[in-house]
C-alpha cells in the first residue's frame, strides 16, 4: 500500500474513533497510573505512547523507545510511525485500526477501557533493520457518549519469539470481560473459546517475564505445586512440552 493512502486512511478512521466535540483543557497525564498500567502489557523491553484523538499526535514518548526501536522521543509523531510500518504489513494495520475502532465504538461506554487490543505487524528500526512489534492499546480517556480522546500505546519488540509467521489480532478482556482471540479483521467480533482459566492466566502472563513457579507462588499467594499444576493443564491444553514453547505460543496465537 502506498504510503500517501495509507496516511489518509489512518487518519479518518483515528477521527471517527474520536468524532465528539474537541476537548479544550489539557488533562493531568498520571504517568505513575499509566505505569502501573503497564503490568497487564509488559512481557520485556517495551516502549509506550500516550495517543490524543483530537489532535492525531502524541501526548507523550516513553525515553525507552529508544531501547525497543532505536529513535529518540523527539523523533516520534504520528507521521513517522506511518513512514517505518513495513509496505507490506501497512494494509494489515490499517484494517487492525479499523476493526479495533469497531469494536470499541460498538461497545457501552462503561466497558471501552476494559479492553486491551493487541495486534503484531513489522516496523523499521533506525539501523534499518525490521522488528516485529507487538502492540498493545488500551482507552484511558473517554466522555459520557462513548467517544475516545486517548489511549495508552504499548510497543514491545517480540522478533526473538516470532521471527515470521502470519499477524494475529486479539481483544483481550480486564476485569472479567469476554476475550477475543485471533479476530478474523474482517469479523471483528468473532469470539473464540476462552482457553485458559483467570488463574492459568495469570499464571502465563508471569511465565512470560521469566518468573519460577515458586516466585510465581509467592506472587499470587499460592502454593509452588499449585502452580506446577496449572502448568502441566497449559500443557495438556495446548499439546506443548514446555514453557518455552508455552510462551512462544501465547505471543503467537495472542494468548495473553
């Protein structure tokens, strides 16, 4: 896809997501909330952004981009992000943005930051090189109507666990909401059957940041056999030998 049409079409669907009135005084970023936000995305060496849907830029740069995809803060705009997504991968993201804009405008108010999307595409590195990014959104400022002004962006670079393969997208519920996992782009709402149990996934989500079962224990109050259990049930549900292809997996099929 050419990059003028790609730019075109990423910006009308980032200004229907955010089509109420413009919001005229500057919000209080949390940044110390955000961060704590990050515990439901944070699987490495990760980046994040705060994107303003009435500006279309952003609000804000973590320094730590510069770890995940090479460029300082000051490098980052919306613009550049567009210009370093792969030509190939560009289609794919543009219908990755529309379906979450989809979904998340089809839902009640009540529920739209109670969802995290999470989709893989490839994104040139400032040494020229391409990564394969994770990311990862999720609504932090919305109005009474349903209309979204920003969200927390998360990049995480996960070219170590899915050198190829095709890109999968997923909507994963917080707070006890419904996940949807592997979205066909073109359905977003098709809803796949829940896998793992809220502990297993737990449990998945530290193996993932290279916790031992019995950290793992002390972290969720529970015994280490209790999590050696969970696990061997992750293994008979996936047909896996261990948690190295566990977590390989959970990154590929957008488990977690």
């Amino acid at each position: 896809m050419k990059l003028d049409l790609f730019n075109d079409e990423a910006s009308k669907v980032w200004k229907r997501v955010a089509s109420g009135k413009e919001v005229t005084d500057l919000l209080q970023i949390e940044l110390e909330l955000y961060k704590k936000l990050l515990t439901y995305f944070q699987v490495g060496e990760c980046c994040y952004y705060i994107f303003n849907f009435q500006k279309l830029e952003f609000d804000f740069v973590s320094r730590e981009v510069e770890q995940v995809l090479g460029y300082i803060p000051q490098e980052i705009s919306t613009q550049f992000i567009m210009e370093i997504v792969h030509p190939d991968d560009r289609a794919w993201f543009l219908a990755c943005q529309d379906c979450a804009s989809q979904f998340i405008l089809g839902l009640p108010p009540e529920k739209q930051m109670k969802y995290k999307m999470r989709f893989d595409y490839r994104a040139r590195k400032k040494d020229g090189s391409y990564a394969r990014i994770m990311m990862q959104v999720v609504v932090i400022h919305t109005d009474d109507s349903g209309n979204v002004f920003r969200t927390l962006i998360v990049h995480t670079d996960i070219s170590h666990l899915k050198p190829h393969g095709k890109p999968a997208m997923s909507y994963i519920g917080l707070d006890g909401e419904p996940s949807y996992l592997n979205v066909n782009v073109t359905n977003p709402f098709l809803r796949k059957e829940e896998m793992f149990s809220e502990r297993e996934k737990e449990i998945l989500i530290l193996l993932t940041k290279g916790k031992t079962s019995k950290e793992i224990g002390d972290i969720l109050n529970i015994t280490k056999q209790t999590v050696d259990t969970h696990r061997k049930n992750m293994f008979h549900k996936t047909q896996l030998n261990n948690t190295n292809e566990l977590v390989s997996k959970a990154f590929k099929e957008g488990w977690i």
